[in-house]
C-alpha cells in the first residue's frame, strides 16, 4: 500500500462507524484526490495559501455570480439555523472554488480565519488539496471529507460535507458546503448539505427562462411543491430547455439526453393540448403519462412577461402561480423560502461587513440591543432597517429617531409623547412619542451619543421597565420594543467626560458592531457598481473610467457612502445613463480636496469599471470611453445646476445637495446660469 492509501486507511479509522461513508466508490474518490493533490506538488506538512482575491478580481467575481449569490442567500440562512451551535459554519463557493459567502458560528469563526474559509480564498484542489469543495467541484457529486482524510495537514481539524450546484443549463456553477470541528460532527449535515444544494437549483428554475412552460411533477401528488419534484422546462412551441436532477432521475435520461426530446415526447401529447387543459376548467394537478408509461401528476406553470401562471380552476383561466394554496406548502413556509434577507442585501464581500452581519444573525429574535459603530456616512441606518427587516418584528413599525437633529427643546416631547395641554401649543388629545409609536417594533435611535443627559434617565428608566410616561400624563403605557442604536462618537470617552451615562451605556450595548468606514473596505468597486445601477435605469448603460476609478481609490472619502452616492448622482446627470463617467463629470470641490489631500499610496486599475448589456448586472470590465459629447464640461455642469435649480425653485441649499455639491460651488457659477433659475 503506498503513502497515500495508508493515509487514507487511517483517516478511516478515525471516523466513528456510524459515520462511514457508504459505499467503497465514495472511499475511491478519496484516494484519487490524494492522488491529484500529490501530483499537484502540495505536500502533507504544506502551509496552506490564506491569499485572497484582490478587491477589484474579488468584486467581480462576486458579480459574475450574482445570479446564484441571489438564489442560494435563502438556501444557506434557513440550512445555519439547522446547524446553529454547532461548531460550524455554511460557505457558497463558485464553479472555481472561490468562497463567495459565508455564514457561521461565532465560535467557530476563529478557528475558521486560521485556515481562510473567508470570501475570496481559492478552495479547489489545485490550491488545498482534497477538501470536501474541492473535491465535491471536482467530481460534480456531493461528498464528506472528515479529518485526516484532508490531504494538506493544517485542514485536518475540519469535517466538511459538500454538494455541486449545478445551473438550469445542467452546467456547475458553484457549491454549498458545510464545514465544522471535526469533533462535531453530525450525521444529518451531508443530507441537509444535499437537500439546500437542491433547494438553490430549485429555485433558479423560476427566474433564468424569459419565456417558458414549466412543468413540476412526481408519481405522487402529494409531492408536487417539494423539494423531491421533479422540474422540466419547454419553449411554448414544445422544445426542451432543461430539467432538474429529480426530473432528470424520474425520466431516466441524463441532461444532455434530453435535448433530443420534446415536450409531446415526453409526455405524451400535444403543447397545444396542454395549454387546452390548463385553460379548460380541469383540476389544478394534471395526470400525464410519460413516455416509459409511468403516470405522473403535474401542475404546469407558464411565464408570460414577468410572472408565473399555473392551471386554474374551473372557469377562471389562469391564476398568480404564487397563490399559496397552489404551491403545496404553507404560507410560512414559503415565505421562508422564497423571501431574501435584507441583511443579505447590505453583504457585498466585505470581510469585516461580513463579519458584522454574521454577528447579527447569531442574535436574531434574543431581544438584545444592538449599538451600531461607525462614522458620519457609513449605513449605519441602513444596517438598523436591516436588522428590524430580518426580525421577527419586520411587519410591524421601524421608528427612527436622529438625536442629533431633534431640538434639545423638543426631544423629550418627540420621544415620550405628550398628552392634552402639556404645554402651550401642544396639539389637541395630545401625541404619542416616537417610542410608543414603535410598541411591537423596532426604535432606532441615531446619534444616541447626543441624547440630553437628563433624557438619558428617562430613557433608561423606559428601556428597564418597558413603559412609558408621556408629558402631562398621569399614567404609564407599557411598550414592547427592540432597540437598535448608532453613533459616530465614543461613548466611553463620553462617559469618562461625564457627558453620558455608564449605566445607560450598558443597557444598550447587548452587542456592540462597527461598520468599516469606506476607504476601509474591499468591495469599493462593487459597491460604487451598485450605486451606479440604482441612479439609471436598468434598461441604460453607464460606466466608469480607469482615471476616474483610480481617483476615487486614493480619495479619502470623510463622507464615506453618503458623500459618494451624491457624487455619483451628480455624474449620472451630467452623463445623462448613456455612457462613461469621466473627470469632467465630477464636482470641482472633489477635485478640489483630492487634489489638497495627502499623497496616497497610487492604485492603478487594468480596467474601466463599466456596465453589462441590458438584463444582466453591472461587471467590471474594460471598456472604452463613451461619454464624450459636443459639450464642455463648464455646459455640462451649468446645465446640471440651472435643471436642479429651477426643479428647486432656486433654493441653492436644495440645488446643491441634489446635485451632491457646495452651495459655493453653484454661488461660483451664479454670473453664467440663466436668471430664471432664481425665480
């Protein structure tokens, strides 16, 4: 037996029994990867490569697999609340290896990092040698690597089980995995492995096809709406397209075999004829024979436009596919299912965001305060919305409060309320404050750091007994709130000076997390690709050049997300959605500052960061400069400011944050804009 079967005899040995891998094919894989990793030229005592993607290759990645990063995020969030505590966590990987997403327990995070199971690192064998993705990517079949059967020894405190996810095209286009100490490990996480990888192919049925006929069918009814379903699609002229690999195993043909097949062919009868089934008052679930004579029940779905249309009752035509009695589930279930995090939204690549977001999940419906770091501009309301819209409390009310911008004056009546003739001017039968306002939901208090001292008791006093005394009330009114706070200063500075309460601070810091400020973060261009999408239209192109992209890498960004997105803003309207951002379009006070701040260290770009035909998302490729018109920049700008202008009735003030600019800057160009603009 030579150096690698021995190895492979021993890591055999240290799996308890009831976790042996079932047949001797799936110990075969094990050694021929060992194989492959020798012939890489990895060695056992190798340290494994911890590199990760540079922020420009990494945030492309992450777009070119926006489609499955889109289906699995509901896959993977419902698959770690089964692993909870555990000692483990989920990844996504692409068709490469590369760890795209990833969900885990926060003690398992650490021993994680040692071995970067993070966005970015490269899993494939080529790189780690036999791991559960690789391999699993490598074989196109699910797999549990445990152990010692790790080629690379810095791996072998890990058990892995891993599924491929193959496309609607039947073509790889990532995998789901789930790592853990391999002191935990679980017999039932290889079939929850195998049942998510499902769930994400599933899904992506509903979405890849513009114009087709689904049909979802099984032996048993009772199955349609399942996980087990099998999911074959047809042009409306009856032509194959795809199937899933429960139609595939039901129709006893692989994906490539059925491209010789049509939809009468398969099934029976006539395209023609089904569409008359489905129109002609017959039950939702149809009996179909399939071309091996087996009858199997069908419910058939048909996208016209944008949306799914099933078989109908009688009489009525067609019906939303998404009627919940028609899916075969409940309707928390597929609520579930089919409803994206918003959390997952704010994720984009960015380690520490990952991080944070992690963290947040894990205390998900604890009831814990949560208090939110960051400076001035960083989404630090974005992330509370987030957070209240991943809770259990998302339908009912998010209430924000900026202490920073509240009068001291009227802030105590804002948050408490006040009843009847508290104080002159008050409104008649009084109002509730913005605390009972949010009973049953979320209170979001921003800049808490300038809260009054002497509200900072009230609120406590509120926090502790959970009611509420509104001004000129005799009486308390009990709440039930989830509080989220946020501030750019430091509170324990603050404390140290007096200024806030220690007692006050604790209360709200059941979980403290910081958001990176900007320039800190390594999904820069996916972000700025994100906004740009957001300002145009989806059906219009825009881009941005590699002098304009290398200029904003060396700016320092005070005003981090805020401060860019109206700059963006102010470039979309000079560019009008049709081309490329160059430096003419950007505000002369942000030449102004990067061209007076300290020397940073020079980024040069190889590429344009651009947009994608119409349909797909914004990549980041080269492209050339498109942007250019008949135009100067001084009549490009002066446009823009005498449009903004008249639709603000010449308010400057207004003009000028629309536009993302100073007031100085508009009051400079006063001489040259049409007198009109004033009025």
């Amino acid at each position: 037996m030579n150096t690698q079967a021995g190895q492979f005899t021993t890591a055999r040995t240290a799996i308890p029994p009831a976790y042996e891998l079932e047949d001797e094919r799936q110990r075969t894989l094990i050694h021929e990867s060992h194989q492959r990793s020798q012939s890489f030229g990895i060695a056992h005592a190798d340290r494994p490569d911890f590199s990760v993607l540079g922020q420009v290759t990494l945030a492309q990645t992450l777009e070119e697999n926006r489609f499955l990063l889109l289906h699995a995020a509901p896959a993977m969030e419902t698959l770690y609340e089964q692993i909870v505590n555990t000692h483990s966590m989920v990844l996504l990987t692409s068709a490469q290896g590369v760890v795209l997403h990833s969900l885990g327990d926060s003690d398992f995070l650490e021993k994680a990092s040692q071995v970067a199971l993070t966005p970015g690192v490269d899993w494939s064998e080529k790189s780690k040698g036999t791991n559960a993705i690789g391999t699993a990517l490598r074989e196109e079949q699910a797999i549990m690597v445990h152990g010692s059967e790790h080629y690379m020894n810095a791996n072998k405190f890990l058990t892995c089980s891993c599924a491929p996810i193959m496309d609607p095209h039947g073509q790889l286009i990532g995998a789901l995995d789930v790592t853990g100490d391999h002191r935990s490990v679980h017999q039932h996480t290889m079939a929850l492995v195998r049942m998510s990888a499902q769930m994400i192919e599933n899904h992506m049925f509903a979405d890849i096809f513009p114009k087709a006929v689904r049909i979802h069918f099984h032996s048993r009814p009772e199955f349609i709406g399942t996980l087990v379903e099998g999911i074959v699609v047809f042009s409306v002229d009856g032509r194959f397209l795809s199937a899933n690999r429960s139609a595939q195993f039901q129709l006893g043909l692989s994906h490539n075999a059925l491209k010789v097949h049509t939809f009468s062919s398969l099934f029976g009868i006539a395209m023609s004829r089904l569409f008359e089934l489905c129109r002609g008052g017959v039950p939702r679930i149809h009996p179909l024979c399939l071309y091996n004579g087996v009858t199997v029940s069908c419910r058939v779905k048909i996208k016209q436009g944008m949306q799914w249309f099933t078989g109908a009752a009688a009489g009525s035509g067609f019906e939303p596919a998404g009627a919940m009695a028609d899916q075969g589930v409940s309707e928390a279930t597929l609520a579930r299912k089919s409803q994206l995090s918003t959390l997952r939204y704010l994720d984009t690549g960015d380690p520490q965001v990952s991080a944070v977001i992690n963290k947040l999940r894990m205390v998900r419906g604890r009831d814990i305060p949560i208090m939110i770091l960051g400076e001035t501009g960083t989404g630090k309301d974005l992330m509370a919305q987030a957070i209240h819209g991943d809770s259990d409390r998302a339908g009912k009310p998010f209430v924000s409060v900026n202490c920073a911008s509240i009068p001291e004056t009227l802030i105590e009546s804002e948050l408490f309320g006040y009843e009847d003739g508290a104080f002159t001017g008050a409104r008649k039968k009084g109002a509730a404050g913005k605390i009972q306002q949010a009973n049953g939901g979320t209170l979001f208090l921003d800049e808490i750091g300038d809260m009054p001292r002497h509200l900072q008791a009230r609120l406590l006093r509120v926090l502790q007994d959970r009611r509420v005394s509104p001004l000129g009330a005799g009486k308390e009114v009990e709440v039930d709130i989830a509080i989220v706070c946020a501030t750019n200063k430091s509170l324990k500075d603050m404390i140290a000076r007096g200024e806030f309460r220690e007692d006050l601070y604790y209360r709200l810091n059941g979980l403290v997390v910081r958001l990176p400020a900007l320039r800190e973060r390594t999904d820069f261009d996916l972000v700025v690709t994100k906004i740009i999408g957001s300002l145009c239209d989806k059906s219009l192109k825009i881009g941005l050049s590699a002098e304009v992209l290398s200029m904003f890498h060396a700016y320092h960004w005070p005003g981090n997300f805020r401060q860019l997105h109206n700059l963006l803003r102010t470039a979309v309207v000079m560019v009008g959605c049709d081309g490329m951002i160059e430096r003419s379009h950007l505000p002369d006070d942000f030449l102004e500052e990067l061209a007076h701040q300290p020397a940073a260290e020079p980024w040069a770009p190889t590429a344009a960061l651009g947009a994608a035909p119409a349909q797909a998302a914004p990549l980041l490729h080269g492209r050339p400069a498109s942007a250019a018109s008949g135009h100067s920049l001084q009549d490009v700008a002066l446009s823009a400011m005498a449009q903004m202008l008249r639709q603000h009735r010449g308010n400057v003030s207004a003009a000028a944050k629309a536009l993302g600019v100073s007031r100085n800057t508009i009051y400079r160009k006063k001489d040259q804009l049409p007198q009109d603009v004033w009025n």
